[in-house]
C-alpha cells in the first residue's frame, strides 16, 4: 500500500460510536495517504457485522480472536501498518468524534527533531472542556496530572505544550520510534499502557508534545463501560497505576513510594474498611506482578477471554 499514515481505531462491542468516529474522521480529515484500519477485538456482539456492512470499503477490518486487552489490539493494527510501510501511525478512540484536521498539524510537529509522541487537545465530547493537553508524570508518587484538564480552551494556552505523556484516545508517533520503544505493553489489559509507552520515549530523551490548536471530542469510558459491573475497572486501574511506577522507580525509590502509597490509601479509605482492604490487595498485586484470581485469565499464559465479564 502507498499510504504513508495508518489510524488505528479498536472496536469492542460498540459498533455505533466506532461508525460516527470513521465517519467523521473521513468528512473533516484530508485522507490523502491515510488509510483506516479497525480491529475489531472479539466484540461479543454484531459489531463485526455492522461493521463490515456499514463502513466504507476504503477501511480495512480486523477481527481477533481473543479479547487480549487495548495494547494487544492496538498492536494487532500497529503490526500490521509497519507491514504495509506506514511512516506515521495514529491510535484514535472508537469513542472520538473528529471536527477538523488533526492529522496534518501533528504530523508537522512530528517531525519536529527528537519528538516522541503527539496529540491534539482533547476536549470533552459532552462539556466542551478540555480533558487533557498531555500530562504531567509524577513518579515518585506514581500519579500523572493532566495538564490543563477540566479548563476551557483559550488563545492563552500554549500553542505546543511539552510533556511527559500524552493520551490513548488521540495519539501519533512515527513508526520507527517502535524501534526504540517497542509496542504498546501488553502486560496491563487495560490502564496505564499508553502511559508507560510514551513514558518510556520521554525516559530515552524524546519530546512528547501536544498540539493544542488543534482537537478531537473524547467522550469518555464508552470502552470500558461493559466491564464496570465486574469491578475490573476498579481493580485495574489500581493493580495497573502501581505497577506502571514501580517499572521506572529505584529501589530506594520504590521502598519511599510504598510507604506513601500505603499512608495515602489508609487517609482516603479510612471510613470504609472494606474498600481499603479491595485497595490495599489490589495495589499489593501491581507491586506483586500478580493478578487476582478472578481476572487472572485474562492476561498472558492463560485463557484470554472477557466474556465472564460482562455479567
């Protein structure tokens, strides 16, 4: 193929904003040398179906057979652009809606010297607000801040902001940084993947940017919706914000955060016990490496499956 940008959407059981992103990305984005690809990753419903009825047939369509988590099904995508030669890759939320041009200011910056990874301004779907113009890593106390989150968008804010990390719902990269960063980690399923992954361009010395002039409308948790009644969300994104601190933490640094990260759950948790005990062990198993046995066949070396998730 002669497309020099692939995006990546992924698809888990929710067809409708998956179609209202590609439609929009099509009527609002130059689509010259851009080829779409959708991995649809194991929906449990006719997503598949409904995809390959009503999607153009310029997009390419994907279907695992497993349910292996966001970076595996992204890197399902990845994989298959650096096969076709894509110098720039963009992941794009199936839960995004697009209203002008992000791809050529990106890109632009993109080729900026010693540029990692790149994003538009993020702005909430529903509110208008901006969610995020990348983020700011706080390691020793394993949080990452937004910055600018929850403001309105002004001609005051910076017009490329520097940061440590930008977000999954919108990102760039060119596809030779995966030389140095290698492919989305896979070891989280959900949470803090992209977040180690652009950490880890920022620990090597790139810039990670965000091209505030420029934005896409987030709407937030449509992909994770279905695994909320599982209490996976919960569990991850706690097991997850550990482990992803602890990968870039010295041991004299890991021992500091632990006593912090125990004192700071015991404060916000100290009215309910039995929330502090879920968060105290969900947390032990991130600095574990363990995973609950509840979820543990989700991840690798077991049967990959969310299906009994969703009850």
């Amino acid at each position: 193929m002669s497309a020099s940008t692939y995006v990546i959407i992924l698809n888990y059981n929710n067809y409708l904003d998956t179609i209202e992103c590609v439609t929009s990305l099509f009527q609002n984005v130059d689509m010259k040398d851009v080829t779409v690809v959708i991995v649809d990753n194991s929906s449990t419903n006719e997503s598949y179906n409904q995809l390959k009825n009503n999607i153009s047939d310029k997009v390419i369509l994907l279907k695992s057979d497993h349910n292996w988590g966001y970076a595996n099904g992204n890197n399902i995508g990845i994989k298959y652009a650096i096969d076709n030669n894509a110098k720039y890759i963009c992941i794009l939320n199936n839960d995004v809606v697009v209203t002008e041009d992000f791809l050529t200011p990106c890109i632009r910056v993109l080729n900026q010297p010693n540029t990692g990874f790149v994003s538009p301004r993020i702005t909430d779907y529903h509110t208008s607000l901006i969610q995020n113009t990348g983020g700011k890593v706080f390691i020793e106390k394993g949080c990452v801040d937004r910055i600018n989150g929850d403001k309105q968008y002004t001609n005051d804010i910076p017009e490329i902001i520097d940061c440590d990390v930008v977000y999954g719902s919108c990102l760039l990269l060119k596809s030779s940084l995966i030389k140095r960063v290698g492919l989305i980690p896979e070891e989280y399923f959900l949470f803090f993947e992209e977040t180690d992954w652009c950490y880890k361009a920022h620990t090597l010395s790139y810039i990670n940017r965000s091209v505030t002039g420029v934005t896409v409308f987030h709407k937030g948790g449509a992909s994770t919706a279905s695994f909320k009644k599982s209490g996976l969300v919960s569990y991850l994104y706690d097991r997850n914000q550990v482990l992803f601190t602890k990968k870039y933490l010295t041991k004299f640094g890991l021992v500091r955060f632990v006593v912090y990260d125990i004192l700071r759950t015991l404060y916000y948790n100290k009215n309910n016990l039995g929330n502090l005990k879920s968060r105290l062990s969900n947390r032990l198993d991130g600095l574990t490496g363990k995973v609950a046995k509840q979820y543990d066949y989700i991840y690798v070396g077991r049967h990959k499956c969310v299906d009994k998730l969703q009850g």
